[in-house]
C-alpha cells in the first residue's frame, strides 16, 4: 500500500510506501525540493505546506524551526515528516531547487578551431563481385585515398549500424576521425558538434559548439539535480558513503541531466545528437569523481586526495552520455584536494588576465576556489564556504530564482530591495544576503563582530530571537515577514571568513600584503551578481579600489570551450594544472587565528590574523 502524495503548485502526483518521508518520496521521481543539509534537519530550506491529509507528528527539530500557528498551518520539513494518509502539499518557490538563475554567459575568448576530432565527407563504391571489400574496410580506404587519412581502428558502435547505414545513404557519408580511429558516421549533410559542460555543484552549463568555426550554437544552465541530496558536496559524498544507492543514484542523476542537457542544445541549434562527435567536461574534484563513479571516501578525509587528478579520455558511452556513437568525454585535469578542473578551466580562460602582475582570483560558491598568481606562478587553495551563499542555512534563504531579493539599501529605516526578475518577494538570495549585511554595518545594526543592536526601527524580538525585517507581514499579505536573524548573520560570517581567511593564507604563502594585488578576477554565477562594495564592507574582500576587481561571469564555461575546441588549448589547460602549488588550508600553520580575524565585518586589511582598519 501507498499513499499519493500531491506536491503544488508542481501538479505532480507521487506514490509514496510508508514508512518514507516527503522528500524520499519527491526524490524518487526527480521533484526538486531543496534539501541543502542533505535531509538532516539542520537547513530549513525543504519547508512544504500539508494543506490536505495527515503526516506524522513534529518531530523535535521541526517544534524548534516552526511556530505553533506555522506548524497548525500545516508548514513541515519535506526530511522530516511521513505521511500517513494521502496528501497535498503546496512547495513554496523557496523551497523549490528549479527555476534558479544559472549563468552560462561570461568572458569570451577567441580560439582558433584545432579540434580533436576531424569530419570528411566519403563517396564510397557500392560492393560488387569483384570488390568484396567488407563495409568499414571501405570508409577505411576511402580516408586514406582521398584525403590521405589513415585510420587504424573503427569503433564497434560504427560497426553495429554501418552496413545498413551505408546502403540507405546511398554510400555517401560524413565521417569522423579522432587519432586515427573511426568513431562515428553520419548521412550528409552532417555538422561536426562539441558539447562542452561545466558541472557545479549547484548548477550545470552547458554549450553547444562548431569545431570548425569555434562558434556556440547554443547555451543553456540547468539546476544540478544531485542538489536534492545536499546542496554542498560534502554532504553528497557522505550520502554515497553510507548508502553505495544514493552513490549510483546520484551518478545517474547528473549524467541524465548532462543528456537532457545535450539534447536540449541540439534542440535549440536543430541538430542531433549524433552530430557531437567529442565533449569537454570540467567540475570540482568531488563532482568530477562522482560523474565518473569514482571512490570519494579519500576525498572527504585529510590529506583529502582525489582519486585521479590528471586528464581522462573516455568513451562517452562509458560515462552513460548518449552522443555520437565512438565519441570521447576529455576530462580537463584536477589540480588537488577540491581544487578540480573547473578551476584549471577558469584560469585557462582568464590567462590573459593573469599573465602578468599579483592577480587574485576567486571562484564563488559552496566551495570556493581561489588562486594567486605572483608573475605567473600560482598557488591555489579551496575553502568551504558552505551554502550560505546559496541561501543555505538562512531562515528565508533561497537561491537566485524569481522573487529572491538580490540587492538591499537602507535608507533612514526604510529597506529599499530589488528581487530577481521584480516578481514580489518569496525569500533572500546570497547576493542579498551580502547586500543586506553590508548595509546593516553602514547603518550601525551590526557591529564589527556581527552583534545586532536591537536599536533600529527593523530590528525586533520574536520568541526570544532577535532579528531584523526585510520584508513586514504587512508587506506581504497572509505570508510571514522575511528577514534576517542573528544566526543568518553568523552564518554569512562563516562563510565569507573561508574566502577571506583562504585569500590571506594565500598572500602568506606567496609573501604579498593585500595592496599589492594588481587585479582581482571573480568568476561564477554568485561572484558576478555579488556587489564588490558590500562584499568589501563585509570584510569578505581585502579593502582595494573597485577599479581593480573584475567580474567574468562563468569563465569555467568558456575554458571548458576553449578546451573543446583547440587540442592546444587542452595541453596549456594540462601545463598550467601541473604547475599550480596547491595550498591545504585545514590544519596550516596560523589558519584559524586567520579564519577568526576574518569573521569580523567591517574594511580592514588582514596580516597575520590581525586586523587593522582600512582607511
Ligand atoms: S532540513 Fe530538510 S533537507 Fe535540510
């Protein structure tokens, strides 16, 4: 027996067995709702309302997130309540992982087209009994005596279908050739295709590329849905370790999506999925190995190393990726701990910028990855920033879909917000977050240590905890005020304590002081939605002059296509992740005396753990 679960306004109908909470039974059909902690209890962001039908009774945890008029509303956490009859149940836009901004846009850089993978066309003569040359036999022949191509190998998926294929093209073909193998025919007219995919741990992009032009066809970013098991990949690394299930399931999850990614780019672009004839992928470490099915246990644990860390070349088909029949999947290379090869994209694609003097660079999220480039030599270091950017752990935290406020003022007590696409506001995305933080320290709400003084109109009392009010009830009729606790503050401390902490080890290391960055180049989706200004006043970036910060957008993308496009591209990527020193923060020398000076908010330099006012 199961019960029918009803999740709104979705209009989805679930079958659920006893005995499973809601977000099992949303899980086991796909439907996003956020579950940030992984289905632990401790996020907040998987609230759904039951508005028909009985679950089981609160538990202790959500006693403690809900009022009792919420909990009589019927508001519950998806990880935490059974239902116990059929049900319907209404997920806010909050709690929904669809729908997010992801950014595909960013730099551009222009390549010159040296794809690894080569297409020819070949009229080939039909067999008769004086040639009796088998079928391949015959491409192969064609290649090499007209366009003096000599393949070795053809690969057994062309083999299946080539017979038939040949005799209703009428022996007319486009063929390709990687490293003198055949690995996919196709009728003509036929276009050579390159899927290139940045992975992330929250979002996935995706680009449809010519290789002859280096041109994209079509881009598109799409929630990774491995998000519905943790938004951090700690979280879903522990998953695959207590459960090798969830492992698979999370494998199959990102892979499917990376398809469904495929297909809808060649839809956009009216061409096929047998037209991708070679694919670049790049992720962090921990996304990296668990698309491939690789063992994360050493990862999640000191001296934290992957698996692998050079480049890999495998069989699409291997992966689980549906695309032209022999085609490739380059894995750019890792450089160490979390520090992956969507780092090593991103410092392929900003390399211009990087080339000369001490440049900064920082890519935003729930793990952030940050390089120093002194005269060309670079440190790396990863720091965990944890969700909080992501609106994780935030009471009224939600990612940057519509109705997330993304930009705050305050002006004379009043709040003055912007929300993503100016639809009325549902919760606080990481931009706003900052934002908010920021503008609460200018106004003298928070201290440099983060205390809220309970001393502004905003600033009220609520069962004991002290908070201050973005949005009033009277502001949003029938639906709870949005705000900002003083845990939220403490969260986002924490979080930009790791970038911050993480930057000033890395100046350390490489014996600078912070004014003696010449630039600094913030790349990904959060970094280029985040206000510089506020990010400074919250002590998350050293105290420079805005005109030497540059925000690129999604750079990883862009190297993933520089890397699709040009086999020389894939060799710099490959030289410069050999020559990153990669610096492990956990447990080094003057860390946590750096990580405390860096909870404070405020404009300070930093210089062995200790603060001091900026100017
Ligand atoms: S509290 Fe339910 S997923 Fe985090």
């Amino acid at each position: 027996m199961s019960f029918l679960i009803d999740f709104e306004p979705l209009g989805r109908r679930v079958a659920c067995p006893p005995g499973r909470s809601l977000m099992d039974c949303a899980r086991s059909q796909g439907i996003g709702v956020s579950s940030v902690c992984g289905g632990h209890g401790t996020c907040n962001s998987c609230k759904v309302q039951v508005v028909r039908g009985a679950v089981s009774p609160p538990t202790p945890v959500e006693l403690k997130t809900f009022q009792q008029h919420e909990l009589q509303a019927g508001w519950r956490l998806a990880c935490q309540a059974l239902p116990e009859s059929d049900c319907k149940l209404h997920v806010p836009p909050e709690s929904m992982t669809a729908a997010q901004r992801t950014q595909v846009e960013g730099l551009e850089v222009a390549v010159t087209p040296q794809p690894a993978v080569s297409a020819f066309s070949v009229d080939l003569a039909a067999p008769s009994s004086d040639d009796l040359r088998a079928d391949s036999q015959r491409v192969v022949d064609a290649l090499k005596e007209y366009h003096g191509v000599e393949c070795r190998a053809v690969d057994v998926d062309v083999l299946r279908t080539l017979s038939d294929r040949l005799r209703s093209w009428d022996w007319k073909a486009q063929v390709f050739v990687r490293e003198r193998e055949l690995i996919s025919v196709a009728g003509r007219p036929a276009r050579l295709l390159g899927l290139a995919v940045d992975l992330g741990s929250t979002k996935i992009a995706g680009y449809l590329v010519d290789l002859l032009t280096g041109q994209t066809l079509a881009a598109r970013g799409v929630t990774n849905p491995q998000v519905s098991y943790g938004e951090d990949v700690i979280s879903r690394i522990n998953q695959t370790l207590k459960s090798p299930t969830d492992g698979r399931r999370l494998r199959e999850l990102v892979i499917e999506a990376i398809n469904q990614l495929a297909a809808e780019l060649c839809r956009q672009a009216a061409a096929t999925v047998e037209e991708i004839a070679d694919a670049v992928i790049v992720g962090n470490t921990a996304m990296h190995h668990l698309a491939l099915g690789l063992p994360v246990g050493q990862l999640a644990q000191a001296p934290f190393v992957p698996a692998v860390s050079q480049a890999l070349d495998i069989r699409a088909r291997d992966a689980g990726l549906r695309l032209a029949a022999g085609t490739c999947v380059h894995f750019l290379p890792n450089i160490a701990g979390f520090v992956g090869a969507d780092h090593v994209a991103m410092l392929l694609a900003t390399q211009a910028g990087w080339a000369t003097g001490n440049v900064l660079l920082l890519d935003i999220g729930t793990n952030t990855e940050v390089s120093l480039v002194r005269d060309g030599e670079i440190a790396a270091a990863s720091c965990a920033s944890g969700p909080a950017f992501e609106g994780g752990h935030i009471q009224d935290g939600m990612r940057a879909a519509a109705g997330a406020i993304e930009r705050v003022r305050l002006d004379n007590g009043t709040v003055q917000y912007e929300t993503i696409d100016g639809a009325p506001p549902v919760g606080i995305c990481g931009s706003g977050i900052l934002d908010a933080i920021a503008q609460m320290h200018l106004a003298g709400v928070l201290d440099d240590t983060g205390r809220m003084a309970n001393r502004h109109p905003r600033v009220r009392s609520r069962d004991g905890r002290i908070e201050f009010v973005l949005v009033g009830e009277n502001e949003r009729p029938e639906r709870r005020a949005i705000v900002l606790t003083q845990k939220d503050v403490r969260e986002l401390q924490l979080a930009k304590a790791a970038i911050r902490a993480g930057i000033q080890m890395l100046l350390e290391a490489s014996r600078l002081v912070e004014k003696e960055l010449d630039r600094v180049i913030i790349a990904g989706a959060f970094g280029s939605y985040i206000d510089v200004a506020s990010a400074i006043t919250a002590g998350m970036l050293p105290p420079l002059l805005l005109d030497r910060f540059k925000q690129v957008g999604n750079a990883a993308g862009m190297g993933a296509r520089m890397a699709l496009v040009s086999r020389a591209e894939r060799e710099k990527a490959a030289r410069i992740a050999s020559g990153v020193r990669y610096v492990e923060l956990s447990g080094a020398a003057g860390f946590s005396r750096t990580f405390t000076a860096a909870t404070y908010l405020g404009r300070y330099q930093l210089t062995g753990g200790k603060r001091k006012e900026a100017g």
